[in-house]
C-alpha cells in the first residue's frame, strides 16, 4: 500500500508529531506536580488531625513520593506525663498508600479528584488493643474531601486476667469542604463490647451519630449534630471501697444545636441540647421517660474560642510554668471578664423522670446582665473580687431554680454519692431538713434557690456569697 504524499500529507504528519510530543510532555510533567499537589493535600489532612488532638502529642512523618502513588507513614507519640514510663505512652501508627495518577481522578465519590489516600491507623496503648481503623479519603481539586471509615469486626481473645474487644462492622463517612468550612459526618456502631474474664462490662448496641456542621470561630462550629442509641450498658466489676454500679440506658435520643446570632465584633452563640429516653436504670433503680433540655445563650464566640486555647495550654504537659501563670492570669483578668460582659445564660429546663416512688421534676435558669465596653480588666475584676463599687460582677448575677422529688430517691442519690464518709444518707438529709435547707412533706422533698443582687438564698436561706477583705 502506497502511503500518501503531498503538502496536506506532511502538514498532518507534524500535526501528529506534534501531539505526540506534547503527550509525552504532559506525561513527563503531570504527575511529579500532582504529587507534589498530592503530598501538600495528605500532609495538610494530617497536621489538621493532629491539631483537633489535644495538646501534648508529637509527629513524626516520612512521605516517599512515587510517580502515580506515592507512600507515607506517620506516628503520634503522646509525651509521657510526670513519673510515667515510656512504656505507658500511648502511641498511633498511620500507614497510607497515595494515589495520585488517572484512575484516581474520575472518582464516582468526588470528581474531578486530586487524589486518594488509603490509611491504616493503628492505636498502640496498652491494657487494651484497639482493632486498625481504615480510611479511604479522597481529596478534590477544590481542597474538598470524602473520607470513608471501616473498622473490621473483631472477637478478641485476650489475656485471662485482662480486657478483650467485640464489636460487628463500624462504618462512617465524612464529607467536608474548605470555604467555607463544612462538615457533614454520619457514624454507625451496629454493636460495640468491652469484656473481661467474667464478661461484658460495657456494651453498646444500634447506635449512629450524624453531624452536619459549619466552621465558625477560632476552631468552633455552628449546626446539629444527633445521636441515637439503642441501648447503652455498663457492668462494672466490683472494686473495694468504689461506689459504682451498673447502668442501663434504653433508646437515647441526643441533639446539640449550635446556632450563630449576629455580626462582628459581637458574634454570639447559642446552644442547645436535648436528651430522652425510654429507661434509664441506675443499680436496682428503674427511672422511666427521663427528658433533658440544657440551653446556654449569648456566649462570645471569640472570648470562648480563646478561653478553649487557654484550657488546651494549661492542660498541656509541655507548657513551662511561667507560660501556665501567664495564661491563667490572662483568663482570670481578661477572658472571663469579657465573656460575662456579653450576658450569657444557662438554663436547665425541663428536667424530668418518673421513679418507682414517684416523679421528679427540676429547673435551674442563670445569667449575667450583659455590660458595655470598659467593663473588663484587671482592675475591673479586682474591684469585683473585693466586692466594691458598681463593677461586682456578682451584682449582676441572676438565677433561680427548684427541686421536688420523693424522699426515697433522695435518699438513694445520697447514698449514691457517697457510702463511705459519715453521716448515713437519712442522718444528713434530715439535718438539711431540721436547717431549712429542704423542705419535707407528704413523702417528698422540695427546696429552691434564688440569687439577685449579689444574694444568694437556698430555700428562702440566705447563703454569704463574697465578703470584703475589710470586714464588710
């Protein structure tokens, strides 16, 4: 066969010269530059993990870059605590294997794709042996992510004397976003148990978590997140001189609601949250319907986010003294001040179960009176403290609450609370009641408490507060 000649010949033969260059360019360039887009997508992943750790944890990582996958392994140490050993350092292995060539960028999850890592993390902390948890993450080209979770299920054997895990297939997925900041997270624990020689000391059958947040402030996140449970029990085994005893708790319904109100400067935060149930049961004690719902308020998302950072320094093991002093005066001087300006509140409401002996129901409500600028400082807060002038802080302090519930069950939560140190649970409530603390009548228990203006009463009671250093 005679191939064809001529102009037009030619100038397609180029053509294709030409293409095929630019291909094999293309194929040179392309993936030492998606790796490197690669490598930057894992190492940010993981330095964001590490960061929602708390404080005290160190990493060390090796990341050898391949052509189309690249692999890396990582590990976080936890420093040990003053006295610990070495050996009781709790360490976490991550193995990952980084796809970064064609088949991971048309993925049916997340398209167009950068990349896709698979991780293997290992927690090494004895008594107990966590099973490997497996990832699947795939990183788009907008920063955006979907992580997929497997944690195998595992019939451990153990040791005679020791703690052994059985659970069935955990699975979750994460879906999140860079700008703005989006989570949505959705975990299912089919069954989940903690057993020892005797037998199951913790289990947890049924239950999913399910997120759906924003990124905030300063680390916090405003949205909803659920949980649901079908059944939660813990069998402790009996220790010497230890009050605790089992617990049961029967299709827990769980929601947290974080809600955002206004603009900068003065972004706020709202929280609430409720909880119910079918049962709960507290040692031989059946308490039936329990319904919870805590609200707080008006909280300066700003001076809470910086409370959280000075919380993390000062339970960091590494922080020096001298920075745990400083940190803790500015909380004192700065941050408590300027988070009570903005008026926050705290409401318990309603708190309610039936018992055996009849119901109990309780409320609590408290709140600052909100201040304008100036009303922060070390001064400030030092005149409060010696109760002077019109910056007392506690003169604009208000609550009230109240409780009522059988005699019965006080006295077993008394008894609950503490068995070992004297007086016996009937000999101190009555000495609450002979006080006027408590008031008692028809089998029941009641007592309230009131604070306004500085005061603080217990069932009609006023309680001394803060008294000046000058006698006042």
């Amino acid at each position: 066969m005679r191939l064809p000649t001529g102009p037009t010949a030619r100038r397609s033969l180029i053509a294709l010269i030409t293409l095929g260059v630019i291909l094999l360019l293309a194929a040179t360039a392309i993936p030492p530059a998606l790796g490197a887009r690669a490598q930057q997508a894992y190492q940010d992943l993981l330095r964001g993990t590490v960061a929602a750790l708390p404080p005290g944890w160190v990493l060390v990582e090796h990341y050898e870059r391949g052509w189309f996958s690249s692999k890396a392994n990582a590990e976080l140490t936890r420093q040990p605590l003053p006295g610990q050993t070495p050996a009781g350092v709790s360490r976490i292995h991550l193995d990952s294997r980084i796809e970064q060539g064609p088949w991971a960028w048309f993925n049916a999850d997340l398209f167009p794709a950068l990349t896709q890592v698979h991780t293997r993390v290992e927690v090494l902390a004895d008594p107990l042996r966590v099973p490997p948890l497996l990832f699947t993450t795939t990183i788009g080209a907008n920063g955006s992510g979907l992580t997929r979770l497997l944690i195998p299920a595992t019939e451990q054997s153990g040791a005679p004397d020791g703690f052994r895990l059985q659970s069935k297939d955990i699975t979750g997925t994460a879906r999140y976003r860079p700008n703005p900041r989006q989570l949505a997270a959705d975990l299912t624990v089919p069954g989940l148990a903690l057993l020892d020689s005797a037998g199951p000391i913790a289990r947890l059958t049924d239950a999913r978590l399910k997120a759906d947040l924003t990124g905030w402030i300063g680390g916090l996140f405003t949205g909803r997140t659920s949980l649901e449970v079908e059944s939660a029990e813990l069998s402790p085994p009996p220790q010497p001189n230890a009050n605790a005893k089992a617990a049961l708790v029967q299709r827990l319904h769980l929601s947290l609601e974080q809600v955002p109100q206004g603009q900068a400067p003065t972004l706020r935060l709202d929280l609430r949250l409720d909880a119910a149930a079918e049962l709960l049961r507290l040692g031989s004690v059946d308490y039936r319907s329990p319904v919870i719902g805590l609200a707080a308020r008006s909280l300066d998302a700003q001076a809470l986010a910086e409370i959280n950072t000075a919380l993390r320094t000062l339970a960091d093991d590494g922080a020096s003294r001298a920075m745990r002093g400083l940190v803790g005066a500015t909380l004192l001087t700065q941050l408590l001040p300027r988070f009570l300006a903005a008026g926050p509140s705290l409401t318990l409401d309603p708190f309610t179960l039936t018992t055996p002996a009849g119901p109990v129901a309780a409320h609590l409500s408290l709140g600052a009176a909100a201040q304008g600028p100036g009303a922060t400082g070390a001064a400030v807060l030092l005149s409060a403290l010696l109760n002077r002038g019109k910056a007392n802080w506690l003169t604009g302090l208000t609550g009230d609450g109240a409780i009522d519930l059988p005699q019965a069950i006080a006295l077993e939560w008394l008894a609950r609370a503490d068995t070992a140190v004297p007086p016996a649970p009937a000999e101190r409530l009555q000495t609450w009641i002979d006080g006027g603390w408590v008031s008692a009548r028809d089998g029941r228990v009641t007592s309230t408490v009131r604070l306004a203006d500085g005061q603080l009463s217990v069932n009609g009671k006023p309680v001394p507060l803060l008294r000046s250093v000058f006698g006042r």
